[in-house]
C-alpha cells in the first residue's frame, strides 16, 4: 500500500516536471512559447513539433527547420482533400506582423521524419529555426504525450 502511494507521487511529480521544462525562445521580434513533441510510443519513425510564434514586428516567415533527431524535417501543413485531411509540405511558413502563428495537433506542424529512437515521453532535443527576418535560433524542444492539454497552457 505504501509504496503504491509513493509511486503514485513520483508519477505526479514527473509529470509536474515534464509540464514545467518548456522553456519559451525569443529571436528579433519573435517570440517562440513552449515548443513540445508529440512522444512516441516505443522507437517510432515518425513525429511532429509543435510551438506558437509571436511576432511583435513585421510579418516574417520560418523558412527552415533542421536538426540532428530525425532524418529529415519539413514544415507542414494540413490540407482537406476530398474529405480527408492530408499533410503537405510547404516551402514556409508566413508570420503575420503583430500576430501570432500557431503549430498544433490538427494543423501546422514541424514534421519529423525517420527519428533514430523514437521521442520518450520528457526528452529534450534541439532544433534549429531559420526565420526570413529574424534571422536563426535553436529552441529547446520537450516530448511530451499528447494526452497532454496544450489548450490550458497560458503565456
Ligand atoms: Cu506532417
């Protein structure tokens, strides 16, 4: 009974943690909150990040993404086809001055494309973001599961 309970707190406070690493990432006028990964259940191929970039300037565009944890990435979006959602690769993705662009579950998204070792749940990878304007940065990014509610999180 007792060591039930304690894993039950340890179980807890990962997850606490994990819900806390998210770190946010500024470059020129772009702010980038709380980049995360959908985690992988066991050695996975495939992935995708999500983030919101906030722009406090000019429009903007992220023109690349690269990184040494899949084989290739590529900038996604999802498209209605006859019905069906399907993802395509876009050349970039426009930022609107004084606004924000979302990547999330359903929509835009980073893919990731051949990953080594799959994403476990808490792992933390760097990825490297080339915006027209604002130039280059590597943001930290968290796998996280995606029972995770990333519509709670306030910035
Ligand atoms: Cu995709």
């Amino acid at each position: 009974m007792k060591k039930i309970l304690i894993s039950a707190l340890l179980g807890f406070a990962a997850t606490f943690a994990g819900a806390s690493l998210a770190q946010d990432f500024k470059v020129g006028n772009i702010n980038i909150e709380h980049p995360w990964a959908r985690a992988t259940p066991g050695a996975v191929k495939n992935s995708a990040a999500f983030m919101v970039f906030d722009n406090k300037g000019a429009a903007d565009k992220l023109l690349s993404v690269t990184g040494d944890v899949a084989r290739e990435i590529q900038i996604h979006s999802m498209v209605r086809e006859a019905g069906v959602m399907r993802m395509r690769e876009i050349k970039s993705l426009d930022i609107p001055a004084n606004g924000k662009a979302e990547l999330k579950p359903g929509g835009f998204h980073i893919m990731l494309i051949g990953l080594k070792d799959g994403l476990k749940d808490g792992h933390k990878f760097p990825l490297k973001l080339k915006f027209e304007k604002a130039g280059e940065v590597t943001v930290t990014v968290v796998a996280e599961k995606a029972t995770h509610d990333h519509s709670g999180h306030k910035h």
